[in-house]
C-alpha cells in the first residue's frame, strides 16, 4: 500500500455525497479513486464535481479498478449484504452505512468472511465517535457505575416524511442542517425509506439501527432477548416503535422510538441506571452527566456543534484504521448485533410474543 489509502463509494446517492465522499476528499491520507451510482450520467457527473477520476455505474466496475484498498457501501439497505460480500471476498477494508443487512444471519456471516480475510470492517454510526461516547464507555467498562442494571433510551426524529415517500422539501421543511441541507447534492430516492423491499423497514431500520448498535457499544453485551410492538402509522413502515430488550450480561433495555416528531424535538436520551450511579447523555444536544448514588454530581462539558453528529468521522476512521493508525472505534460486530435486535423486534411485533435471540 502507498502512503494513501485508496477510496471508493459505493452507492454515492444522498447520504454517500453528503458525507462519505466529503470525508474522504478532506482526509490528507485517503484519495478517492471513484464513486458509483446506478445511474451511469448521475455516477459520471458525480465523479466530475467532486474531481474524482472514476464515475462507475456497476459495482463490477469499481472493483476492477487498480490498488483498491477500502470501500464505503453507502447505498440502500436492500443492496448492503451483496456489495459488501463482493468488496470483502474481493480482499478490500469496508464501511458499511447502517442498518448493516435486512437479515441477521447475513450480518453475522459478512463479519465472518472479515475476520477469516482479516479485513478492517466498520459500521457507519457517528455517535461512536464522540468524546461522550468514548467516556461513558470507559465508566461503564472501568466500574465506575457499578454493575449496569437497567437501560432507557428515547430516539425521536423528523423521518415521517421519508416514509411517506414524500419530495424532499417536505421532508426538511424549514429546519435545514448540516445532515439535512435543503439542497442537497443529490436528494434521497422517494422509494429509499419508503418500500420496505428497498428499506427493510421504517424506524426500526433507519434509526433504531442507531441506537441499537449502541446498546454493545456501551455495555460490550449482546441482545438474547426481545419483545416489541410496531405502528406504521398509515404507511407501509414502522414509525412508531416499542421494544424490550434483554442484554447477555442481565441489562434490561428499554427503548422507544419514532420518526413522526417535531423538527425541534430531536431526541436521543440514554439513562444507564448502574448499582454505583446514574450516567444520562442526551446525544443529539451533547449533553452528558453523571450522578454517583452518593449524591456526587459530574457534569461533562457540552460537545461543540461539529461533534454532536460527527459524519465525516467513520469514512476518516476507515482511513485511519486501514494505515494501522487508530482503532477501530465502530466495528461491524455492532451493526451486526443492532440487526439482532431490529429482526427479533420485526418477529415479535408480528407473533405477540417475546422472541429468544437464538431463535432468530
């Protein structure tokens, strides 16, 4: 490998260019070598804004491009499993967008073909990459909290209009940000949130994905198992979403979700409850404290804007990892563990009954 790492974006759509491709184009030690998209005019002039020397509109194309080293499959969920198979048996570093697959199994078998190849594979969740996040797994992990009893988490977002397949501008309405520019390089597709055959699903996929991945994350426990209720709320998706969880090491999870909130109300609250204290972080505020059963307060600095929802930071973690210099701080094995959760809760909802995680 040359002092670079060598680039591709699979999948170069809405989330590809507002991100991934960004990331990759400010990294002094990552050179993105080509994009792709299915729609070849999309993919060649994608390619041409971005100064990036190949435009390709088939998978195949890039992988015979020379010296690839790493991918990013930020394409739709239904095309995740194939993509990142190919990348991998092909001998390249992956990140993978969540939600990971739309099957467990097939999330456990990509981490499998990983690990025998002994590829670097990561999963594209920002929230792994806060200075939070990386406190409060040290707390948890050092004892600070005592043995962790009882999880809560609230994850509410302005999704609704992606499951409804509405035009974009509906979407964002009149709160645009960073992650969701009124204006985008290229808009999501109408069908990407909305066809639970592109999709997998509504909430569940797109944004419990999210805090399900962060259950292992803190904790380093696995889900065995689950009980959840589902409302699509007059679409083909889920939008409203109630699941219980029960992780290997004893936790007990609560987790509720939904895309149909307010554009000011972004939530994303975690309550760990441990024998020793408290530890509360609001992620979409950059709030973090800390309460000792003791009485002892500790409140963390507020995280800056830019690390609140740092995007740019798994395809950088991608590069950095792939030189040998950082760790890997979102594995796959997140991803796929979060796909456990999302595919017990989809069976659970469906039967009424409390699903054993073996059992999926």
């Amino acid at each position: 490998m040359s002092n670079k790492v060598r680039c591709a974006v699979i999948g170069a759509g809405w989330w590809g260019t507002t991100a991934h491709v960004p990331a990759l184009k400010r990294h002094p030690k990552a050179e993105l070598v080509a994009v792709q998209h299915l729609d070849p005019e999309i993919a060649r002039k994608t390619a041409e804004n971005f100064n990036v020397p190949h435009g390709c509109a088939t998978l195949e194309q890039v992988l015979v491009i020379e010296g690839l080293d790493a991918v990013v499959v930020s394409s739709t969920p239904n095309m995740h499993y194939s993509q990142a198979k190919a990348a991998l048996e092909h001998g390249l570093h992956v990140l993978i967008e969540k939600p990971m697959t739309l099957k467990a199994d097939k999330a456990q078998e990509l981490v499998a073909i990983a690990e025998k190849k002994g590829l670097q594979f990561l999963i594209g969740c920002p929230s792994h990459y806060t200075s939070h996040g990386a406190e409060a797994r040290r707390l948890i992990h050092t004892g600070e909290l005592g043995q962790v009893k009882m999880i809560t988490m609230l994850m509410t977002d302005r999704c609704l209009g992606l499951y409804q397949g509405v035009p974009w501008i509906e979407v964002v309405g009149d709160y645009p940000d960073a992650e969701t520019e009124a204006c985008p390089y290229l808009e999501p597709g109408r069908k990407s949130y909305s066809d639970p055959i592109v999709s997998g699903g509504g909430q569940l996929f797109c944004q419990v994905s999210h805090a399900a991945a962060y259950l292992p994350f803190l904790t380093g426990q696995e889900p065995t198992q689950v009980h959840a209720h589902l409302d699509k709320a007059d679409t083909q998706v889920d939008v409203y979403n109630a699941l219980n969880i029960k992780l290997d090491g004893g936790t007990l999870v609560s987790l509720a979700s939904t895309g149909a909130t307010h554009f000011l109300e972004r939530m994303f609250s975690v309550q760990v409850y441990g024998t020793k204290g408290i530890l509360t972080l609001e992620l979409f505020k950059g709030t973090m404290r800390f309460c000792s059963m003791d009485g002892k307060t500790r409140q963390y600095p507020q995280l800056p804007d830019d690390e609140i929802y740092p995007m740019y930071s798994p395809a950088e973690n991608l590069v950095d990892v792939v030189l040998g210099e950082a760790p890997n701080r979102s594995p796959a094995t997140l991803g796929a563990s979060a796909m456990k959760i999302i595919e017990a809760a989809c069976q659970s909802a469906e039967t009424g009954q409390n699903v054993m995680i073996e059992s999926v």
